[in-house]
C-alpha cells in the first residue's frame, strides 16, 4: 500500500518540490546537486527504500559530503514511517 502511494507522490513530483524542500529546511545544495537529488529520486526511489548499497555508493560518488550526509539523515529520519 505505502508502495504504491509512494510511486504516484514521486510520478507527480517535480523539480521545484525539490527546490522548495531544500530551501524550506535551509539546506545547501549546489545546481547540479538539486539535478543530481532529484533525478536519484524519480530513478532510484526503490532502491533507495530497499537500502541498496549500490545506489548509496553511486550517490556518494556524485554529490559533495555534507549533501550525502543530510540525505542519509533524512533517509533515517523518514525511513521508520514507510515499511515496504
């Protein structure tokens, strides 16, 4: 059920949620690095909720560290209210 709630929220959203998201939270982020978020989003967001370690290299790979450590903070803080 989150499953499929969750695909239509990510089908439906767009760059300026991403844009809006980070401003509202007051992270810094470059350009390419909102790009960068939100193309892992619409591309890999199972892989991300299955907690692949193959995703997580990639993007560490691709985004500066202090990025990589916000997302994996929000990964842990939001990951406790969806269960596949």
């Amino acid at each position: 059920m989150y499953k499929t709630l969750l695909r239509g929220y990510i089908e439906k959203l767009k760059k300026e949620d991403v844009i809006k998201f980070i401003s509202n939270n007051n992270y810094e982020v470059t350009e390419k690095e909102v790009d960068t978020i939100y193309f892992y989003i619409k591309n890999y967001w199972e892989d991300f909720f299955d907690n692949k370690k193959e995703i997580w290299s990639m993007l560490e790979k691709d985004v500066n560290q202090n990025t990589y450590q916000e997302i994996q903070n929000l990964f842990q803080k939001y990951q406790k209210y969806i269960n596949f």
